[in-house]
C-alpha cells in the first residue's frame, strides 16, 4: 500500500532542518518524509485489530519530524521506518466509527497494566513502550510494527480502541486526540487548584499562551472541568481570537500582551521582567525557550506552569523558579482523571465528551489526500498565518 513514511537517515534529518528555516516545503522534500509503497505491518497478535484510516491530523511534532526538528531524546523510543499519524478516526472490520488511543500501553504490549482499568498512559514505569512483542514505540504513529493513520490502514489494539456516536462528524472526531491533551492539562490546572484551595478564596485566574490547536483546546477543557477560573489567552492572530472567545475565554489578547491583562485582572505590580503575582496556573502551549521564560514571568509565587507545548532543547533560567517556588509541570498525553466526586474517567472519553459539546469541527481547516503532502504540510506549518488551526489528510473512499 501507498503511505507516508519516516525513515532513519542522519543526511535527510540534517538537510530539513537546514532548509526548514528557509521553506518548510523543501524541508520536507529533502526531508525523512516519503510518500510510496510501503511493506505491510503483520498484525502483532491476539487483541489487535486492522482499522481503516478516514481522517488523521497534523500535529505539531509531525512538523518537527519532517523539519528535522525532532528532539533527539525520541530516537530511543520509536522504530525506523514508521508511518506517522496519531490523530486519527477511522472505522474497524465492521464498519463502527472509532478514534484511537495512540498511546501503546501495557496491554498492547502484553505488559501487565498498573491496574485493571488503567489507561494506555498510567503508569510510573515507561520500560513496557521498549519492551515486549512490539518493536520500540511511544505511540501509534511512531511504532513500526502498527503503522500509523497517514497510511490506508494500521494495526491498533482493543485498549487503544473508543467507539465514537454517530452524532459526531469525522471532523470533529479528528479532533479527540488532541482534545484529550486539553482536557489533561485542564485537570493539571484544576488538581494544582484544588490542592491549594484557591477555589473557594475568591476569582481564579489561568493564562493560556498560544491558541493553536492545543491552546484552544485547553481553553474548551478549562470552560468545561474548570468553570469557576477566569480564562485569559494569548494569542497571535484574528481568527484564533475569535475561536478562544467561542470556547469560553473570558479574555484574549495578543500574545505580547497577556502579562498585562494578567497584571490587570490580579492587581499585580511589575518588577523587572516579572509579574509581582500573576495567574494561578499558566498554560504554556507553545514550548519555546521564550515562551516558558514568560510563562514562568506571569505566574504567581507558588503557581504552577504546565508545559502542553512540546519543547526540545531550550535554555531557561531556573532562578525564577527557585526564588518563586514556581512548579514546572509537563503534561503529556492523557490517561485517567479524578472527578469531583472521587470516581474517575479515562480522559479520552471525556474528549470525546467535550468534541460533542464545542463544535470541535470548526477547527479541522482543511483536508488533503496523501499525495499532496507536501502541500498540507505547508499548510499546517503556516496554519496561523493563513487563518487555520487544524489540517488533516484525507483517506476515506472518493476524497
């Protein structure tokens, strides 16, 4: 069958990440990225079923892949060549629509899970995603024995598996995978809350920096598990205001600006380059080194940052962090979360909650078939400039 694909070469790494800076559609036609006949993965045994891909997105660690960005501490926990793709809605031998869990968690890898309704992503012990019937592999995506949603089809395992309704449009189902990082790092922010009590002690305030795809769906997330905060959000360009807006922010300003609304909104003073209190929580859903730094800048003594945002190699000054007791807290992908009322949920199935309720379909921009993917990947790396958030290919039957 005909897929993308990512295979290891140092040249074709190095030769994108030397042209990414210059275009990023010629950085992904020297790039590790082809498109091409492809061997076929075997199924990987019992559990594991062949899912037909009808749409996966772009995100933005598949742009550092094909840019020749991708951090170096990944080269470890995938196996070359892989097929790419981990947001995805595709339909099963009997034809039910479903979206996948990418994660491959202890039972894909026929590790024994940390408990019986553990989620592919709990745990406290990552030597399963190297080890066992599987070859090395963070997720669906990044795996060579799966094989990944910018393919025909991939191999996908019963936990990985969710069911979605009817109700919900392919559009928006695409967009549960990322939804679901929202909704973890929304109860980041709320577990961070709560445990300081801060939501009984008057107006809460949380700063979103960034509203591409992740930051916007933080802001859904935050509307939905968090109602009591105030949502401020940064961001670059017309179109990302108005959807911040639409999702339940109560403000948004230019990225440049959310250290004064903060300012504003909390009463706090400025001293040098930081805030002398700030929000609660800040959501960092960029991931650069200047993007922590001011993150860290608008937060309060004893706040906490949650890095959503995927960042490689940065340079931050820790001084801050020390002298404010600020936390610094990463949240990758998704898992199980505790509710109000103590029983818990996985996370995916409170995306796929949150894709019903929020028009997530207003994101997906545009689509592409496989063989212009030099041309979506243009488009989703130029995504804010040209009014879009979330491009996706294509693969359902007459598309």
């Amino acid at each position: 069958m005909k897929a993308l694909s990512v295979r290891r070469s140092v040249p074709r790494f190095g030769a994108a990440r030397v042209v990414s800076s210059i275009s990023q559609r010629s950085a992904t036609r020297v790039g590790p990225l082809t498109f091409g006949e492809i061997e076929e993965p075997t199924q990987p045994g019992p559990g594991w079923e062949r899912i037909d891909t009808s749409l996966s997105g772009i995100c933005g660690s598949d742009l550092a892949l094909a840019e020749g960005r991708a951090s170096a501490y990944f080269e470890d926990w995938v196996s070359f060549p892989f097929v790419p793709g981990h947001e995805i809605v595709g339909t099963r031998g009997d034809g039910q629509r479903v979206v996948i869990e990418p994660v491959l968690g202890h039972s894909a890898r026929g590790a024994v899970p940390p408990s019986p309704e553990a989620a592919p992503g709990d745990g406290d012990d990552y030597r399963h995603l190297v080890t066992g019937p599987l070859e090395p592999g963070i997720q669906t995506g990044f795996c060579n024995s799966t094989g990944g949603g910018w393919a025909p089809w991939f191999w996908a395992h019963e936990s990985q598996i969710h069911a979605i309704p009817d109700s919900l449009s392919d559009e928006a189902a695409v967009l549960v995978e990322p939804l679901a990082g929202g909704v973890h790092a929304a109860f980041s922010v709320r577990d961070a809350l709560r445990r300081g009590d801060l939501l009984n002690r008057g107006p809460v305030v949380i700063g979103v920096l960034g509203a591409g795809t992740m930051g916007l769906a933080t802001v859904a997330a935050l509307r939905a598990h968090v109602p009591e905060a105030d949502v401020i959000v940064g961001a670059r360009y017309p179109h990302q205001f108005a959807i911040a807006r639409a999702l339940g922010a109560v403000e948004v300003v230019r990225s440049t600006d959310l250290a004064a609304a903060i300012r504003r909104r909390t009463g706090a003073h400025v001293i040098g380059r930081h805030l002398s209190s700030g929000a609660h929580c800040l959501v960092d859903a960029v991931g650069s080194s200047e993007s922590i730094s001011a993150s860290v800048s608008m937060t309060r003594p004893r706040g906490r940052v949650v890095l959503l945002g995927m960042p490689a190699d940065v340079s931050l000054d820790l001084t801050p962090l020390w002298h404010r007791e600020t936390e610094l807290r990463g949240c990758y992908t998704y898992g199980t979360e505790t509710l109000d009322d103590g029983s818990t949920a996985r996370t995916f199935d409170l995306a796929i909650e949150l894709a019903q309720t929020t028009g997530a379909e207003r994101l997906v921009s545009a689509t592409y078939p496989l063989e212009r993917h030099v041309d979506a990947l243009a488009h989703a790396a130029e995504a804010g400039r040209r009014g879009a958030v979330k491009i996706a290919f294509d693969l359902r039957r007459g598309n």
